[in-house]
C-alpha cells in the first residue's frame, strides 16, 4: 500500500485522493502520523500510541486537519525493529477539547508557520515544553501529572512553558453545566480516565469564561508563584466547583497562595496582563491549535515550527517517549 505525505496538497485534495489509495476506511489506530516523513509501525505500538476504534482517516482528517506524514501499518511485512516515533496528530476521542465552531482559526498547521520563540525558559534547559491549556478543560488537568513527572525526571534539563488558549472566548457561549454533552463527554471519559489517574475530579456547577483566570496566573508568573496559582486554579475548579470567573474567587486563591489578592484586583481591573493572553492565543492560531491540551516537544533553540507535537491527556509514557525522541533527534 502506498504512503502518503500530508502538506503537498490542498486538504480538500486530500479528502478526494484517500479513498482511491484505500485508506479512507481504515481505522485510526492502524495508522500513525508523523510530521515531515512517512513511519511504519506494529500493530501493538500504534494502538497505544492512537487508540480511536472504528473512527476512520477521512473522519479524522475532516476534524483535525493538519499537516502530518501518514504510513499504512506494514508489520506483516516487517523484519526489523522499528523505531518508536511517539508522535500523536490525531487525538484520541475524549481527550481533546477543541475551541468551538465561531471562534477563528486557520486550517493550516505547524508545518506552514515559523516561530522562533517560546515561553520564559529556565537557563540550561535542552527541553523546552510549549503546552497550551485551558483551566475549564479537565483534559488540561489530567494531564498536568504526566508533565509534572517529567518535570521531576529532568530536572533543570527541561523547561515547561504554559500558554493561554481559551475555548469559549467572549462571545462564544459557554456551556450549560447540566446539559447532555458535559455530562455524557464526564461520564464516557473523564471520570473514568481521573479514576484511572488516581485524580479527584467533578463535574463544576458553573462554566465560566477562562480569561481573568489566565490573566491572574500571569500575574503569579510575575511574582513567582506560577506553579501554585497554577495548580490553585485547577483544582478549585474541577475539585472544589468554585467559579475561577469571578475576581474575589481568584483574589481568594491568590491569597492562598501567598500572592497580594488586592494587587491582583488592581491588575485584573486595569486589564494589565490583558495583551499577555492574546499574545499567547495569537500564537496558537499562527500555529493552527484548534484543541487542548496540546504539547509541543522541541530542543531549546529549536523554532516552534519543527517540535513535536502531542495531543490530549496522554500517559506519561507517551510523553516521555516524545522528549527521549527529540533528545535523540537533537543529541
């Protein structure tokens, strides 16, 4: 069968040309995707690395369509080991929110953007993280331990830089707390993957919007206290059904954490760190981000452009497979 690399032609060329090569049936899971060349895998491999029963490539590619080299499984045919590329375009269903229908965005991807600079980075660092979230997405939450455990493993090697991408921004409406699609998309996969994490997640009461919140942990960045704002805001959400929209909720928080709650006010009222968040949201539609979470592996240096992209609440295994890969790239 023959492979096929994504980003020469127009993505609607692709849609018409998939069937004639016989992939457009499929399944995801049979398939991996790597950005700038085709890779074969086993079997076992790619359902670890994709695991999307059923869901066929033309689906996907009308959901995500990104610039992504794509080769048939060929493990019938294999003599050799292959190597483990632990790139993941297409997410799994479940652990990718994407930003939703009204909100711009380009089609196109990574491959047709370059960005030279990321996030602060901590000095001496060979790995650099680019990781965009959102506060009111759980599958943002449930994977902070994966990237936390990382963090531990590299020590000051590896440098994880958080951006801001809302997912209703105003005035895109925000969800109904009780209406069938937080609930089916909480029961169907976010209560059983927090179960499998050993995370204690609910359902929030409120669905508020997420910017005063992005605002506010730029102003804990400032102060030193990223990490703990960070986590504060998480966790006061989707443990505690507290509304991260409101001031006073975040000034409280900030206080918690060691911050100037009146300070914070100050800064959320004068709209301080406003553009800080738009810059942020900027760069992820230069980049085609449509979902979070999303993690860019790239050595420090590297443009933004070339890192490896992996998408959702993945296990930690995939995750540190994506940064051994980028060493081993840049070693």
């Amino acid at each position: 069968m023959p492979s096929l690399l994504v980003g020469q032609l127009p993505d609607e060329e692709y849609l018409e040309l998939l069937p004639s090569l016989e992939m457009a049936e499929i399944p995801i899971k049979d398939i991996i995707h790597r950005q700038g060349e085709p890779i074969e895998l086993d079997a076992a491999v790619a359902e670890e690395l994709v695991a999307v029963p059923g869901k066929s490539l033309v689906a996907a590619m009308k959901d995500h369509m990104q610039p992504v080299a794509l080769s048939l499984r060929a493990a019938r045919r294999r003599t050799s080991p292959v190597p483990f590329p632990p790139v993941v375009s297409v997410p799994p269903v479940g652990c990718l929110f994407r930003r939703m229908k009204g909100t711009p965005c380009p089609k196109r991807g990574l491959a047709h953007h370059v960005l030279h600079t990321g996030g602060p980075m901590a000095a001496g660092s060979e790995i650099i993280l680019d990781i965009w979230s959102d506060y009111v997405c759980p599958f943002c939450y449930l994977e902070l331990p994966a990237i936390e455990a990382v963090q531990r493993e590299y020590g000051t090697r590896l440098a994880a830089n958080w951006h801001a991408f809302e997912l209703r921004p105003d005035p895109v409406p925000t969800l109904d707390p009780d209406g069938e699609y937080l609930h089916t998309t909480w029961n169907r996969s976010v209560y059983p993957m927090a179960a499998e994490r050993g995370m204690a997640l609910r359902l929030p009461p409120v669905q508020p919007r997420s910017r005063q919140a992005f605002e506010a942990v730029f102003f804990a960045r400032e102060q030193g206290r990223f990490d703990a704002m960070h986590l504060a805001l998480f966790r006061a959400f989707f443990e505690d059904g507290r509304d991260i929209g409101r001031t006073d909720v975040l000034a409280a928080l900030a206080g918690d954490c060691g911050l100037d709650g009146d300070a914070l006010l100050e800064a959320l009222a004068q709209e301080r760190y406003t553009a800080a968040v738009v810059d942020d949201e900027s760069q992820a539609r230069r980049l085609g981000i449509t979902g979070v979470p999303l993690t860019l592996v790239r050595a420090a240096g590297a443009p933004l452009a070339s890192a490896v992209p992996v998408h959702g609440a993945v296990p930690v295994e995939t995750l540190r497979a994506a940064v051994r890969h980028v060493e081993q790239l840049s070693g």
